[in-house]
C-alpha cells in the first residue's frame, strides 16, 4: 500500500492550477492508495456545488464549492483514468478568503467522520480538525496540527487520542504537524498507547528527510531544514520506503511544503 500526503498551501501558491495538473499528473504515476491533503481551499465567495458520485460526506457537511482545491484535483485524475473517492472538512477561514480544510483520497469507499481538535475559544483563524475516513484496510486520519504549547498541539493531541480511542483498526495518521521530531509534540505522539511509529524512523528505505527548508507562514524565522510533515501508524506495519517528494529535484515543487510518499506491508 502507498499513502501520501501534502500540505497543498493551495491557492496562495502562484500558478495554482498548474501545480494542481502537477499534483495530479504525479499521483497518475505513482498510483498512491490514499492521498492526505491540508490547506484545502475554496473561495467563501464562490459557487456551492453537490458532491459527485465518489464523494463521501461527513456528517453536517459544509457545502462544496466549485473551486474546491481536492474537488479540482480528484476531477482532473478523473481525466487521467484514475477514480478516488474523497472527503472534505472545513476547518477555519483563511486569509480573510478562503474556507480552508482538510482531505481524503482513497482508492476504496471511505466511511469518513471529523473532529474538532482544538481548543473551543481557538475560532474563525484558528479552528483545527481531523478528518477520519475508514476503510476496509485500516483507519486513515489527516490534520493539520498548531505549534506546542498548553493550548495549542498539546490540547489538540489529546483530543485527537479520545477521538480515537479504542480504534481497532489499524491506523495511519497523517499531515501537517507544525512540530520537529525533537520537540515534545513528538515525544506525545510516540507516548500516546496508540502503538503508533514515525515512518521516517522505521523505514527499510529513505529518500530524504526534511519538508520544509525556507521561511513559511508560521515559521516566518526559519533558516534551516524542518521535518514537520509526518506519516505515523500503527506499529504492525512493515514500512518499506519513505521518500520525499514535491521538492523541485524528483519531482516538482507545489507547495511551500515537500510531501511524503511511503510504501507499506
């Protein structure tokens, strides 16, 4: 099984449709079994639209609109051959514009929940979410995580272990998580009796290390080489490769953020 992820950063991205072409044309190749996706952005402006035929709402879901980052995306895999079935969660307003969100891809039909993670006075800007989708293989979890702190990862992590307690399926969590492997976020992750693993650490193979090597909204400071982007799962997986992709060297640059492509057993 291949699972993939990228923080999108979307339509803030220059030339956002031809890196969405990129995206896509990269998923026909490597054909991944389930795509993770953050920074999912829809105009709050733009036209409402009804799900399609392979779309897998959640409960009370927040209309669908015509530019929807995942909708464009799975569209133009349609084009190409390939059907996924997708989910989409709205999580807060971005830029003052967008309804931004989060996304699942599976080649199987998703069974898909969502839960707000952080902490309930975090609104508007600052709501974080997981999306959860289910399938017959394994539970399949995205977010987008805030930086450590009290009220910040440290809340959102521990309404992320409730959420997913007594889960009996396999899991695989996924996304942005805003936290380097030596902060604390990390020590709670691997803590967290989930029987989760970093891929990176365990995997046979690696291709590459770091997601993020530049200043980006939220580490405006930044001047070195960032792993903030994880693929963690349950430790019955035998994780054969982990590589990272979208850097510009094997594949091109979408985002502000490189993805991750991991094979596992």
């Amino acid at each position: 099984m291949k699972v993939m992820t990228l923080n999108t950063h979307s339509y803030i991205e220059s030339q956002p449709l031809e890196k969405l072409a990129q995206i896509a044309t990269y998923i026909k190749e490597e054909n991944p079994d389930i795509v993770a996706l953050q920074e999912i952005n829809q105009l709050i402006t733009s036209k409402e639209i009804e799900g399609d035929d392979y779309f897998c709402p959640v409960a009370n879901q927040v209309p669908l609109h015509e530019d929807n980052f995942a909708y464009l995306l799975v569209s133009r895999l349609r084009e190409l051959g390939l059907n996924y079935y997708w989910s989409y969660s709205y999580t807060h307003i971005g830029y003052d514009t967008y309804q931004e969100g989060l996304a699942l891809l599976s080649k199987e039909k998703l069974i898909s929940t969502e839960q707000v993670t952080s902490n309930p006075s975090y609104v508007g800007k600052l709501t974080r979410k997981i999306l959860v989708g289910q399938t017959s293989q394994a539970t399949f979890v995205v977010g987008h995580y805030s930086w450590t702190g009290k009220n910040g990862f440290d809340y959102e992590w521990a309404k992320t272990k409730a959420a997913l307690k007594g889960q009996k399926q396999p899991l695989v969590i996924m996304g942005d998580f805003n936290n380097p492997p030596e902060s604390s976020a990390h020590q709670q992750i691997r803590e967290a009796n989930l029987g989760l693993v970093d891929s990176f650490q365990v995997a046979a193979k690696r291709y590459g290390e770091h997601t993020v090597v530049k200043a980006i909204d939220g580490w405006q400071d930044n001047e070195g080489q960032l792993r903030i982007d994880y693929v963690y799962l349950s430790d019955t997986f035998k994780v054969s490769k982990y590589q990272v992709i979208f850097d510009g060297q094997t594949s091109p640059q979408v985002s502000d953020h490189f993805g991750i492509l991991v094979e596992i057993e």
